[in-house]
C-alpha cells in the first residue's frame, strides 16, 4: 500500500514546514503540497496548516511511499520515459487503500519530482508519458494543452464501419443516474475524433478501428464511437443498462457476466501511437503490446 502513515515526535518548537524539512527530510515543495492537502495532523487528529508552530507531542504524516512490480519504462532519456501501460492498471490512486498503481513505479524508478503528464483509464493500455522533473513537466503538460501530441489508439467496436468518419459532437458529463458517465450534448464541450476502420471481423460483427482524437475529453472515444451505435466491445459503462453498470461500478459483476454482457473481459481499447517534438527533436512511439 502506497500511502503511509507516519509518526514524529516533536522535541522543540518549530514551524510545522520547517519541522517537515528538517526532521521529516520532506523537500519544501513536497512538505507544502502535504500540508495543502490535509495530510498532515497533530496528536489531536487536527489538520495542521502552513505557519503553525508546533511546541510539543507528534504529527502524524501520510506519505506515498512507492513500491515496484518491475515494470520498466518503453524509453526514456533524462527529461522523460514512456510506459507501455498494461490493461487493468490505474495510473494514479484513486483512494488511498489503492495498492498498486503506474504512480507507484514512476516515483520508485524517478523520484518525487516525476509525474504523468497525461492519463488513460485504468483498462485501456498502451502509451503514457512521464516527465521526470519539473522543467520537462511544465513543457510537456503546456504541449498537451496546445495540443502538439499527436495520438492514436485502436478499438475494436461493435458492428461494421465501412468509410472513415469524423465525430464532432460536444461533450459533457452525464444527467442520467452514473456520474462517471459522459454524454454527447450541444450544451457540452466542443469534441473531436476520426475514426478509419481498419479491417472486419464478419463472424463476429465486429471492426478494427484506428480512432485519433483531436481535443481531450474524458471517455471522449467512447463516447464518440457509442453515439455512433458503434460502442467499444468490452466497454461496461457506455450502451448498457444503468442497472447493469452501477452493479459493475460496485464490484458486483463477475468476470463471466462481464463478458457475456460486453463481449469481453476489458475494454478493447488500446493507446498505441504518441509523437511529439520535445527540445527540436521529434520522437514517435508505437506500442509493444499485441492488441
């Protein structure tokens, strides 16, 4: 478990970010960033806060401290790596009691200044970007946000798609009864994807298709290819019954239901091109992993 608590006794009175530098050995950035987010208590449980000077007793400090499952990164030079994300890893935790994420391995291989500079659900595999300091953190993100990545994933979808199309429809989150859901709505945000099939599967009705999103949206792809009446095979939010989703969101399904319901034990999609020119030198990356 990556997140852990731990105690400090306090022999002299010092300033709670001082004492988290000093004593606890915490970068300052990283003792600020703690004491931001509520992780730091007294030994009274109550939140300690930058300025506060502490005079006698313990704080008690929740610390990420990451572990390894050996997972090495694609490529990587000093400023960034790639990771070649399997299916079924979270990138980041989502509650503390998460055990094992990409986090994890990105810390314990680079340390506390790494960070991911983009994400992808925790069941789509394929390419995730590392910065591993912040100067390469700050110019990759501000790339993201100018959109100068070009990235393109594979889905398998349901039914045959023919001609090569382009979704534009805006997206927004969902008004129906699973919050985590996105929907199409010309109240949301403007959304971008194309979509060229690549082959077909006749038997089973289903196509291979290159999608390329051109803006960021969460589920954007899924979203899009569901609107479409193409839903991505494996999908266990998007086109199916609300019932059958929040039973799956609570941990209620089993693997069997999974994929009679889906049509297969994840989702089928899979993040497997990044290129992008970082400090006048283009790299472009294609993923491992048989999809």
């Amino acid at each position: 478990m990556p997140y852990i608590l731990k105690k400090y006794n306090v022999t002299e009175a010092k300033k709670v970010e001082e004492f988290l530098v000093e004593v606890v050995k915490l970068s300052e950035p990283l003792a600020l960033k703690l004491l931001k987010n509520a992780r730091i208590v007294d030994h009274k449980k109550r939140r300690l806060q930058k300025g506060k000077v502490l005079k006698s007793g313990y704080i008690e400090v929740l610390v990420f401290e990451p572990m390894t499952k050996g997972l090495k990164p694609l490529f990587q030079t000093e400023h960034f790596a790639l990771f070649d994300k399997p299916s079924g890893l979270l990138v980041h935790p989502t509650v503390r009691s998460t055990e094992y994420t990409l986090l994890d391995e990105i810390r314990y291989q680079f340390g506390d200044e790494a960070q991911l500079v983009h994400r992808i659900d925790a069941e789509t595999s394929g390419l995730i970007l590392v910065s591993k300091n912040g100067y390469s953190g700050y110019l990759l993100k501000e790339m993201f946000v100018k959109k100068e990545f070009v990235k393109k994933y594979k889905a398998l979808v349901e039914g045959e798609l023919i001609e090569e199309m382009l979704v534009e429809k805006k997206i927004k989150p969902s008004d129906g009864l699973i919050k985590l859901k996105m929907q199409t709505s010309q109240e949301g945000k403007e959304s971008s994807t194309l979509i060229r099939p690549i082959s077909y599967d006749k038997a089973k009705n289903q196509t291979l298709v290159e999608a390329i999103p051109y803006t960021g949206r969460q589920h954007q792809i899924r979203v899009h290819l569901d609107s479409m009446s193409h839903r991505i095979v494996g999908d266990p939010i998007y086109g199916l019954d609300e019932s059958f989703v929040d039973d799956f969101l609570n941990d209620k399904i089993e693997k069997s239901e999974r994929i009679e319901t889906t049509g297969a034990s994840r989702l089928m999609l899979h993040a497997y091109y990044l290129e992008f020119t970082f400090l006048k030198r283009t790299y472009v990356f294609c993923s491992k992993q048989e999809f």
